[in-house]
C-alpha cells in the first residue's frame, strides 16, 4: 500500500507506530520536520501512553483527514481490576484500590460484564479528555481541580474479546485482576472508559495499563514504521491509494473528470456514502456526495 516519495512536494498519508510516552503533538511536531511542511494533521489521537497506529496527513492529504477521522478503530488492551485512578488510566493516581475479592468468581462474572459493554451504547467520555466543556479542555479543569462531569453519549464497540486473565499484585499490595481484550469500535469511542465502566460493573473498579491501536478504517499499524525508520526513508501511502482504500470507488470519463476538476456536479452516484472519484488514468480526483439527484464534489483533490 505504501510508497516511496522522491517528489520535492510531499503528498500523502504517514503510517507511524506511535511509541510510548510521545503524545500525538509530538509525533505531528516530528513529521512537520521530517517532511519539511508545516502542512501535516492527524486523524485521530492518541494518548502518551498508548502504543501504536497514528495516521498523520502531509501537504494535500490533511484534507483527507476529515473524513477518515471517523473510520471505525480497532485496539488491544490490558484492563486492571481492583484499582481506580483519576484519569482512568495508569498515567494517573490510584484514587481507590478495592482489590478483587474471590479472583475465580470475578474471572467468571467478566464475561458477561464485557458483554454489556458491547453494541450500541451510552458511554460517558473519561474527565481527563480532550473534550471542551464552555472552551476550555476537560482535562484542564481537572487539572485545575473542578468536579467535571461530562455527558453521555452514543458509540458502538463493534467487539470487545477478553483474550487472556492474570492474577497480579499492585505496587501497593492490592490483589488485582488484569484482562488483555481485544476492541473494536466506533470513532469517539474511549478504551480507557470502557476500563473504568467495565470495573464499575463488577464492583472493584477498574482501569487501562496497557492500549496498542491496530487499526483506523483500512490501514493496519502492519504497515506503520517507526519514525526513526521515517527519519531514514519517509514513506507515504499516495493520495490515490488512500482514496482506493478508504472509499469506494467511482471512475470517470474524461468529460466527467474535467467537470470534476472544475467543481462540477455529475449524475448521481447512487450511493449513500462519500465516494472517491478516479479519472480514466485511475488517478484520484476528488470525493464525491450525492444531493438532491446530482453528484457533488466536496473535495477536489486535483483542480485544473
């Protein structure tokens, strides 16, 4: 899917696998260097301490980034039970450890807690998020020391497997009870929520210590690269590729390709969704939405 980019005027997506302790800023800061454009955006973050696939955007691609920002996620994790903290996560403090009680009755009973965690549901997004409450950031007024509590709102978790259960020991002693799943879910969707809703269900509380991103729409954290092996050879997924890959595909003839080019509309595509546009040569063009019996175009990625 990837290629390599000898162009002076880099277009394309960045596959990168996102190393612990970076935050998204700090890998977008790192690309903007490494590409030598200011011009480089992210479709969706991730947290410091999360490992994995980060989608980042250069030059014409950051205009693709607003449509792939909602593609479907796919992540795998460790929950720990016994212990809630103020971020929901192991970057924060431990602020109640209940512990696990009978470990073989709770091994037994997360089953089905995870299965009331699955399909379309009402999650409350984590305080310590990047959410805006008035203008400001949740996490900064947490931070600040305010009580913030944030709505409910809908996501779909497609799947969420337990994969493996080990009995452990806290830093402070407490019996705890770690889960590795696996997750798949709708954009907006919080891992580090379901941690924490996951141990509430059961009664000991609960958090993440471990999130790896596998997967946004159709690019796989398989065909990421570091970003030293960036630093030695950056490689882009081309504007058409992702347009192939993300999208499905209308191909135009030539006088609908020039029609495109001028931000023209066409007879519908006959399709609900967006849809990328390819001229005869199989070039991507433009993403396509169908309005009122016509196709428009709302992104012309190729303009005469």
């Amino acid at each position: 899917m990837t290629t390599r980019s000898t162009d002076v005027r880099r277009d394309g997506l960045v596959l990168v696998d996102k190393p612990a302790g970076w935050t998204s800023h700090d890998v977008v800061a790192r690309m903007r260097r490494l590409a030598g454009t200011r011009k480089v955006g992210h479709a969706g973050t991730l947290d410091p301490m999360a490992t994995g696939l980060l989608v980042l955007g250069v030059n014409r691609a950051t205009r693709l980034l607003t449509y792939l920002v909602g593609a479907d996620k796919t992540y795998t994790a460790t929950v720990r039970l016994g212990q809630e903290t103020i971020t929901d996560d192991a970057e924060g403090e431990v602020t109640r450890s209940r512990g696990t009680g009978d470990q073989g009755d709770l091994t037994a009973r997360v089953g089905s807690a995870v299965a009331d965690l699955t399909g379309a549901i009402q999650q409350v997004p984590s305080a310590v998020s990047a959410i805006k409450v008035d203008g400001q950031r949740s996490y900064a007024r947490v931070r600040a020391g305010q009580d913030v509590a944030l709505p409910a709102r809908p996501v779909t978790v497609h799947s969420l497997d337990i994969c493996a259960t080990r009995p452990a020991l806290a830093a402070d002693g407490t019996s705890v009870l770690d889960v590795d799943v696996r997750v798949a879910c709708s954009s907006g969707t919080y891992v580090r929520a379901l941690a924490r809703d996951l141990g509430e269900t059961l009664g000991t509380g609960g958090h993440l210590t471990v999130l790896r991103r596998h997967r946004v729409g159709p690019f796989d954290v398989a065909a990421a690269r570091t970003l030293c092996q960036h630093a030695d050879q950056l490689e882009l997924v081309s504007v058409t590729e992702v347009l192939r890959a993300a999208f499905p595909a209308r191909v135009l003839d030539e006088d609908e390709a020039r029609a495109v080019r001028y931000g023209q509309r066409l007879g519908p595509s006959g399709r609900d969704e967006v849809v990328a546009a390819f001229d005869p040569a199989g070039q991507g063009i433009a993403l396509l939405t169908d309005e009122v019996g016509r196709a428009r175009p709302v992104l012309v990625l190729d303009p005469a």
